[in-house]
C-alpha cells in the first residue's frame, strides 16, 4: 500500500472515530514523536544494527515468517 493510500485510509478513520480512539492516537503518536521518532531505546536501535551488519555479512541466518512459524510448529508440536 502507498504513503497516500495509507493516508487516505488514516484521514478518513479519524474523521470517524470516537474520542476514545482519537486519544489513543493521540498518545501514540506523541510517544512516537518524543523518542525520536523511534519506539526503540538507543540500546535496541543499536542491537538492531549490529544484527543487521551481520546479516548483511553472513555471518547470521534470518528466516521468513512462513519459516519461523513452520519451526515454532515443529518444536511445539502445535
């Protein structure tokens, strides 16, 4: 979906919605706004680099979410 379609979509819900999820927007996009735009700690930003930069490298396996659930399935026999 598109930057405009999604802004669409946006704009046309809270033209909707109730005060109760206008406030939990609200709030989410101030806690948004006031962690750099990041929900992620420095810490977690930095983890999430580091993996990345190794992942690009070679050095460490990522796996589709198809996999994931297949292996998780697999070891937990659900």
């Amino acid at each position: 979906m598109t930057t405009t379609a999604i802004r669409s979509k946006v704009h046309k819900y809270i033209d909707e919605a109730d005060t109760k999820v206008l406030e939990v927007v609200y709030q989410l996009l101030e806690v948004y706004r006031q962690n750099n735009s990041s929900l992620l700690t420095e810490e977690q930003q930095k983890e999430v680099l580091k993996r990345s930069a190794l992942y690009k490298a070679g050095k460490i396996k990522g796996y589709s979410i198809t996999e994931t659930r297949k292996r998780i399935k697999e070891k937990y026999s659900l």
